[in-house]
C-alpha cells in the first residue's frame, strides 16, 4: 500500500499544478476583460455616448397621404399627389464642393446653405423637402453619390 501512495503523490503534484495553471490562465484573463470594461466605463464613455446619441436620435417628419376633398359634383379640390424630397448622407459624398456647387444651381439653394448643411456633425441631412417635379427630375439626373430621395405626400 505504500507504493500504490508513493506513486499517486506525482500524479497529485502534476493534477494541482495543472489546476494552478489554469486557475492562472482564468484570473490573468479575468483581469483583462475587467481593465478593458473599466477602461471603456471610465475613460472612453463620452465617446461612446455621443456616438450612441447620433445613431439613435433621428427625427424624420413624415407627412401622411391625406384623403382627396370633392365638391359636390365630384371634382376634386384638394388631393394628396406623391413628390420627391432629397437628402444627403455626407460621408458617402466624394467631392462636396462640386455636389454643393450643382445642387445649387439645380435647385435654387444658396451654396453657404447647402454647405453649411452638409458639413454638420450629422450623419443624414435634408437637401430639399417636397421638390417640384422637375427639379427632382434635374436632381436625379445629376447621379450624385450620397444623395437618395425619399417619396413625400404635397396637398394640392
């Protein structure tokens, strides 16, 4: 029987140190993820605070399509008719002085405007609201990268 003990006593020294090493292994790791989560809390919070507030916070109006008005021998007087609106994602913009300088001209908006628009902190910026559809149609035409157009109801 003492040599059944004499030989389990390695065994007993290999099995604790394997247990040591992982218990060191699992509190060397445990440490790091707790430094990161306090550096994040502590350090970068603004950061992602901000971040967080402009991905989330976004107002968009959205006018509802509206029920046609008739007069008594059933013509119409007032009617809801779908137009385009354009807006800008400026970081997908390449060369906004240029796309500043050709939406002006196409829709009658001062530059100093339009710039002033698309250099805010804002991820999404209105171009125009409720567009004609001729200038939509010039605006389009232009094939701007970062401008899209969203359909809008106009009470006529």
């Amino acid at each position: 029987m003492t040599q059944n003990r004499a030989h389990a006593a390695p065994n007993d020294r290999i099995a604790v140190n394997r247990l040591l090493i992982v218990a060191g292994l699992a509190t060397l790791w445990m440490t790091a993820v707790f430094v990161r989560v306090g550096y994040l809390q502590l350090f970068e919070h603004s950061e992602y605070l901000t971040r967080a507030q402009r991905q989330q916070q976004r107002v968009i109006e959205i006018t509802p399509k509206r029920g046609a008005i008739y007069d008594r021998n059933m013509h119409p007087l007032a009617m809801s008719l779908p137009v385009d609106s354009a807006f800008a994602v400026p970081a997908e913009m390449k060369d906004e002085a240029l796309a500043v300088k050709l939406i002006s001209g196409v829709i009658g908006v001062p530059r100093d405007v339009l710039q002033e628009r698309l250099e805010s902190s804002k991820s999404f910026v209105w171009i125009a609201r409720k567009l004609p559809p001729e200038k939509a149609e010039a605006l389009v035409a232009l094939n701007l990268k970062g401008v899209y157009f969203q359909k809008e109801n106009q009470r006529y």
